[in-house]
C-alpha cells in the first residue's frame, strides 16, 4: 500500500470505529467498548505513522485524488487528500493524543448516560476524525466540513456532563462562538469561490495567481473572514474568550485534547491556507500578513499570560496559559519563513505533550479531592508524590527548560523573528511556567501560608465557583478516588518523556526542517496538486540548538522559578488584585459580550491587513 492509498483510511478507520461503537455501544460491556476505542484509535495512529515513516523524503507530497476524478490539465472538480510531511505529522500527533486520553480514562470516567458505554469513546473517535481530515484535505471547502466535524464534536464533550448546569453553559458559549467563526469562513469561501469557481486550495492559489498585481476588497475579505474561523479555534486574542470556560467544564481527557491538539490546528489552517492560497502574486502581500499575524501574536501572549498568573483554578490556568503560547506560535508564522514555520512545528509537538501531561495530573487532583483550586488543595497533594513530580517537570518545560522541545522551539522562533521576540518569548514563559509552578508548589509541596478559608470572590456565586474552582464534582465513578489508577499516571508520564524527545533526536530536527521548506513553497504544491510534478524547495539550514537559545531557556526557567517562589511567600490574597479587574471583566461569562469582541476582532484584522 503506498503512502497516497493510507490518506483515506487515516481518516476512515476512526470513523467506521465510531460507528460500530454507536451500533453496538448498547450492547456492549464497558471493558469491551473502551478496548475497541482504543484499538480503533490506535489503527488510524499506526497508518499515520507508517505514511509519514514510508514517505520517500521530507519534501514529498503524496497526493491521493478521491474515487479516481484526477486533474486534466490542471483543473479538477475531485477531492483531494495531500500527505505533506507538516500535515502528516499532525495527523500523528492528533492520532496519539487520542488514544492517550482514552488510556488516562480507561475505566475510571463517570461517563453518563448509563448503558451506554460506547459514546464516550465514539465521540472521541468522532473528534479524531475530523482533525486528522482536516490536516490532511487539499480542498478548501472539505477543511470547513472536517472543521465542522470536529467543532460539533467538541461542543458535545465539552457539555457531555450534561446533569450539572455549569457543563451546558461552557458547552454553549463554545458552540456560539465556534459557530460564528464557521459562519465567517463559509463566507470567506463563498467569496472565493465566486471569484475563481473552485474550491481546492491548490486551483484557488492557481486562479488568484493568474491575476498578479495584489488582492482586490473581494480577496481582502475572502482571507479576512477565512482566517477569522480559523483564528477563533485557535483561540487567538479577541476570539480567545470561549476557550477557559469551556476547559473549566469539559472532562479532564477532553481538555487534553482541546489544548494539546484542536487549538494548533487552526494555527496548522490559517497557515496552510496563506501558503496555499494567499502567498503568490494575486494573494496577500506578506509584509500585511506579518503585520496582522505579529500584532495578533503579541496581544495574544501578553494577554494570555497576564490572565494565567490570576488563575487559582487550575483548569482555566492551564487553559490561559494555552492561549499565551497560541500568541508565540502566531509570531513565529508571522516570520513567513521556513526557519519559524519549523520551530512552531517542533514547538506545537512538545507543547501537545506537556499541556496533556499537566491536565492529566490536575484531572487526578479533581478526583482524588472533589476541587481544583489552588488555595483548598494547600499541602494535599503531599500523598501523590509522583503526580506531584510530574506537574513540576511540566511547569519547568512550559518555562523553557532545555532540553525539552519546547524550549527548541522557543528559541528557532527567537532566532528566527529577532531580538525584541526573545524578550517576549522570555517573559511569557516565565509567566506561565511560574504559574505552574506556584501551584505545584502551594499543592504538592505545601509551601507558603496555609489560607484559612480561601473567600470566593464578590462576584455572583455561579461566576465565583467557575473562578476559584471549588466544590468540583469528580469524574470518577462511586465519587474520589482513592487510589490513583496506574493508567492515570502512566500517561502523563509517556508525554512528557514525548515533549522530551523533541528536543533530543536529531533526525526530528532535520526532517522537520526540510518539511517546513515544502510546506511553504506555494509554487511547489500547486504543481505536485494539479500537474502531480515533484519539486525540491530551496534548502534552508534546518532548526538546531544554539547557546544562545539554550541560555535564553534557563533564564526564563530560573525567572519562572523565583516567580513561583516569590509568590507563594507572600500573603494569601482573599480577593483579586484591583488592578486585574478590568481584565477579568472582560473575561465576562456572558456569550453577548464575546460576540462583541468577536466583530471587534474582525475589523481589527481587517484593519490590520488593508
């Protein structure tokens, strides 16, 4: 079987699973339903890794022309699938995550409703889908279906807890938001669509080609509003605001997966369809696409990291410290260049890992204590000791430290975007690290003052539950646990050891690099697309380890360490610091406001791009 004939069946195989545990969920004993799953999931990640281990080279790009109806002469009406090595890889990524959620859920999850022990996994199949679909479609039209796919799937996990109000809530702000964002890119297809009458992105790219001499209001407002619904996934700043109240309320094995995976592939989309479509002589011009890409990466960071370090609820810290991280990849893409594409891939790799390690060891604290917050939790978490190491070795390799993969590819998109990028780059790990770390500290190791009622805030109570994360139900059949599984630990412990490898094996570095030269060769992809011609981008030093990056990666470590250490030290605040109000009103919890800010933003990008 060749790499191009595995396309299909990266995406099938989760789906004909899903279907059989939908047929046969009723019947099926629990044991047997979460087998299935995890086989299923674990097929479609060896097919991913067997296509990106068979490929011929980094810069190959298997093309598989669904039911046959190949291009003549460059104009096809057929679906395509494209295996480029960038799109491979998250296929994998995304086919190894999911297995590892099920395996941290593996028999524990309070899954209801009853007697239906195949939904679960079937949903998560579901979701598994849609993503791998979507890194591996070369037709515009299809990555809004396989987007939609995964958008409504994660609606329904997210609320799948659908007994307790708060869950339904999360799951509602996340679907209106997402949705709009959909709206806006089905728009943005429409619009291109008219234009060119095509639909896959190659013969898109092809048609705006064969009109140079820059983009027109029509092509302005096809990339705005595209990029707009990609963004919102990606929970970029002014789209970001559905992203912690759906992490707050979502089982523990779904925010795995929403922040170690879902969140990077609307960065993966709003970088494929730049180079795809919009980076040749009728698209945008890159000096308008760095500028919106960099401001948006900038507020993003900041913001993100600000709202971190507020958190006492561990999920919503978790989930902020995503959106921070979100704003550096964003400013790596905005490089435009091979050398940043190629640390964001290696800095998204390692991230996935360590976000799903450390919401692995929070989701054992909630079912081990019936809470997430960081004050009620002071000192108990003295009897976990090895999910307790776990969470430190996660905090420092959010921090940076070398030479875990995130902190490689930090310091590529250091290099890569000049000096003023390493100061932020510096500051935001430090931030969020230092969060971690201080929680782990308060909780694991019981240091600092013992809090002598952490007092919920003056806020309406509902609000004051979803920010302190006290009275928390647990997600563990029967109530607490009161041993920790082994299957609990085990997988954070194979993620981090993941994030770790990142940053060790070379060959990872070299092929990640040349795949990162094909990826953003426009005029390549267009012809093995639609002329099925083979052609070598221009080579570019591959991503590498420098002093100076590994110099920069301890010193945001050791800033994120005596952040922590400085702030468990001080007084226990019983209320938020004043001067975090305006923010945190912001962060309203009313799905009115985020659809404020969401038009807000789609005039900001646009404002940024003309």
């Amino acid at each position: 079987m060749t790499v191009a004939q595995t396309l299909p069946l990266i995406v099938a195989v989760p789906l004909f699973g899903a279907a059989v545990l939908v047929g046969a969920g009723r019947r099926l004993p629990r044991y047997a339903a979460e087998v299935l799953g995890c086989l299923f999931a674990a097929a479609a990640a060896t097919l991913a890794l067997y296509a990106s281990a068979a490929m011929p080279s980094s810069t190959a790009r298997p093309v598989e022309w669904l039911g046959g109806w190949r291009p003549h002469g460059g104009a096809s009406v057929g679906i395509v699938l494209v295996g480029d090595r960038i799109g491979l890889g998250l296929a994998a990524l995304v086919s190894l995550l999911v297995p590892a959620a099920l395996a941290y859920a593996w028999r524990y999850f309070d899954e209801p409703p009853r007697r239906h022990a195949g939904s679960f996994p079937a949903l998560v199949l579901l979701f598994q889908a849609g993503m791998c679909g979507f890194a591996l479609t070369g037709d515009l039209f299809n990555a809004f279906v396989f987007f939609e796919l995964m958008g409504v799937v994660a609606y329904a996990l997210t609320g799948y807890r659908v007994e307790e109000a708060r869950a339904v809530q999360g799951a509602l702000v996340f679907g209106i938001v997402n949705s709009l964002g959909a709206y806006a890119t089905l728009l943005g297809i429409g619009l291109l669509y008219a234009r060119t009458g095509e639909l896959g992105l190659a013969q898109i790219g092809a048609a705006l080609d064969a009109h140079p001499g820059g983009p027109d209001g029509l092509v302005i407002a096809a990339f705005v509003l595209v990029v707009t619904g990609l963004l919102v996934k990606a929970a970029a700043v002014p789209f970001h605001f559905w992203l912690a109240d759906a992490h707050a309320v979502a089982p523990t094995p779904v925010c795995m997966l929403l922040s170690g995976v879902m969140v990077e592939l609307g960065l993966y989309g709003t970088a494929r369809v730049y180079w795809t479509v919009f980076a040749g002589p009728g698209g945008i011009p890159a000096p308008d696409a760095h500028r919106a890409l960099l401001v948006l990466g900038v507020l993003t960071a900041v913001l993100g990291a600000v709202m971190c370090w507020q958190q006492r609820h561990l999920k919503r810290l978790l989930a902020y410290s995503t959106v921070a991280h979100t704003g550096l990849f964003l400013v790596g893409l905005a490089v435009l260049t091979p050398q940043g594409l190629g640390g964001v891939a290696l800095y998204v790799l390692a991230h996935a890992g360590v976000k799903a390690a450390l919401f692995a060891c929070v989701g054992i604290l909630l079912d081990r204590f019936g809470s997430v917050d960081e004050l009620q939790l002071h000192g108990k978490g003295r009897e976990l000791p090895w999910a307790g190491a776990l969470f430190g070795i996660g905090g420092l390799a959010l921090a940076g430290l070398p030479p875990f993969g995130t902190a490689l590819g930090k310091a590529v998109i250091e290099e890569a975007a000049g000096g003023w990028a390493t100061a932020l780059c510096v500051l935001v790990s430090a931030v969020t690290g230092g969060a971690v770390l201080r929680a782990g500290a308060r909780v694991f190791l019981g240091l600092g003052p013992v809090p002598e009622s952490p007092a919920r805030e003056s806020r309406p109570a509902a609000d004051a539950e979803e920010t302190t994360g006290e009275a928390e139900e647990p997600e563990t059949r029967g109530g607490r646990l009161s041993r920790v599984p082994d299957s609990m630990l085990v997988v954070p412990t194979v993620l981090l050891a993941g994030a770790l490898a990142v940053g060790l094996v070379p060959a990872l570095r070299t092929g990640v690099g040349r795949a990162a030269d094909a990826f953003t060769d426009h005029a390549g992809y267009l012809g093995a697309v639609l002329y099925g011609r083979a052609a070598e981008p221009a080579p570019t030093p591959p991503p590498h380890w420098a002093l100076s990056g590994v110099l920069w990666g301890l010193l945001a470590t050791a800033s994120a360490a005596a952040c922590a250490l400085l702030a468990v030290r001080r007084p226990v605040r019983q209320e938020p610091a004043r001067r975090a109000d305006p923010l945190r009103r912001l962060h309203s919890g009313h799905v009115g406001d985020y659809v404020a800010w969401f038009l807000a933003g789609v005039i900001l990008l646009a404002a940024l791009v003309v």
